[in-house]
C-alpha cells in the first residue's frame, strides 16, 4: 500500500476558528505546521485562480503534495449542470498543483434537519455526479464521492442510490471511515459492509477516530477498528492517498499542540499499515 499520508483543510480551520481567527490568513503557518508533523499531503477547496497561483508557490516550498482537492457543490436542484461545471473549473485549477482527485460531497438538503432528498431529486444528483464525473475523466483525474450522516439517513438511500447509478468508470469512493461510522448508529459493521460492496472503487480516504463515540484529538486505537479496515485495503490493493480529518466537537480532549497531534497520527497509521 502506497503511504501518502496527507491533512484536511477541515481540522485547522477548526482550530484557527477556535481562536477566532481566518484559517486562509494563517496558511502559510498551517502548512509548516503540517510539514512539521512529516506529513506529505494537503486538501482543501480551491475557488479562484489567485488562490490557486499562492497555494503552489507555498506547497512547492515545504515540499507538500496535493493530490486531490474538496468540493461541495449543491447538485439536486433543476440548476446542476451550472454547479457540475463550477466543480469542473476548480478541478482545472487545482491540476496544474498535481491534483488527480476531486473529492465531492453533494450538499444535503439540511445539515441538522432529518430531511432526505426526494427521488426526482437524487435522480438529478446522480446525473449530476455522472457528468461531473465523465467531465473529471476527460481531464485526467477521478471523481471520489464523500458522505456525511445526511446520506447515510432512511437507510442510507442517498448513498446507495449514487453508488447504483453512477458508474463505476465515471466515480469512485471516498473511504469516509468515521462518518460511516457514525451515520450507522456506530457501526463498525457499516463500515466493513460499505468496503465490501464497493471496496474496488475506493480511491480515497478521510481518516479520523472517536473515544466513547467523541472525536479524538489525534489519530489510533479507539471506537473504529481502522486495523480491520486497512488489513482489507492492503486486499483490495489500495493505493490513493490517506488523508486525516480530526475534527473537533464538543468533549474533544487538547491536550497537544495541532502538530504533535498529526505528528502521533503519522506514526500510528504507518505502525498500522
């Protein structure tokens, strides 16, 4: 397996927003932050080519990788052709950095609300993620579909309605461990169960861990069995990049600095590897 272990930009906006500060204003301290933890990888979003020009010139500096990029476009209304084509213009501008991966969750109809989409509008969804997809493909990069709980909602419809009628050729998976987790009332089986009906179409991964059910401040041993799940990659000959997300919420421990606790994160994914 292919050990290209990487960040999310989600973490550390996390904790520049704790302290009341713009994530975006701090990155060239974020990503010293990341290369001091001996990480190799960053993901983020990207919106504009000025954004674009600055984070090549900074990751080419700390000699940090970016392999795919985060986007979260809304894809279930009648306009989803115009939001496929914003999605396919940040693509084009986050390849030039060595991007191969468009990682897209499409956004729910409401964050906190138990609300599904309909039929007509997950049908518009999955054409959408079929020609984000086709599109993606005639650039040379990957589609990689990334959920939260909303998808895994009314027995996980969304989720499965995407996988079943998106091709394979036009979409892969965002092996997304901790929010499957979590979507299926903490379960450990979901997650295995979702590798097993897809596992050859992961071509990227979300990583982060809980105690008791809260997420941890770093990654390892805890409520998801990643030593499973990664013995089953190593089977199904995984090779995509492994991307922490350690997120906060409320009971998360601090007890380490941002970087030593990605820094213990690195170390215990390679032991488990």
């Amino acid at each position: 397996m292919k050990e290209l272990i990487g960040t999310q930009m989600y973490p550390w906006l996390q904790y520049y927003k704790a302290e009341g500060k713009d994530w975006k204003n701090h990155l060239p301290e974020i990503l010293d932050q990341v290369k001091e933890a001996g990480l190799d990888a960053w993901e983020q979003s990207i919106e504009s080519e000025s954004e674009a020009d600055r984070l090549s010139v900074l990751l080419e500096y700390r000699d940090l990788e970016m392999v795919s990029i985060y986007a979260g476009n809304e894809l279930h209304g009648h306009d989803f052709e115009e939001e496929v084509q914003s999605v396919l213009a940040q693509a084009r501008l986050a390849k030039p950095l060595g991007a191969r991966y468009v990682v897209c969750n499409p956004k729910p109809i409401s964050w906190t609300e138990p609300k599904g989409k309909n039929d007509e509008q997950l049908s518009r969804q999955a054409k959408a993620l079929q020609l984000l997809g086709e599109g993606l493909v005639e650039q040379g990069m990957q589609l990689s579909y990334h959920v939260h709980t909303p998808e895994l909602s009314n027995g996980a419809r969304e989720f499965h309605h995407m996988m079943l009628n998106v091709s394979p050729e036009a979409m892969g998976l965002c092996l997304e461990t901790h929010w499957i987790y979590r979507g299926c009332g903490g379960s450990n089986h979901a997650v295995l169960d979702v590798m097993k009906l897809y596992g050859d179409r992961i071509n990227t991964t979300h990583l982060r861990q809980s105690q008791n059910r809260i997420w941890d401040e770093t990654f390892q041993d805890g409520d998801v069995d990643h030593r499973e799940i990664f013995r089953r990659l190593r089977k199904l000959g995984y090779s995509g990049p492994l991307t922490l997300e350690m997120a906060i919420e409320e009971g998360t421990p601090n007890t380490m600095s941002h970087s030593e606790a990605h820094r213990r994160a690195k170390k215990y994914l390679t032991e488990i590897l």
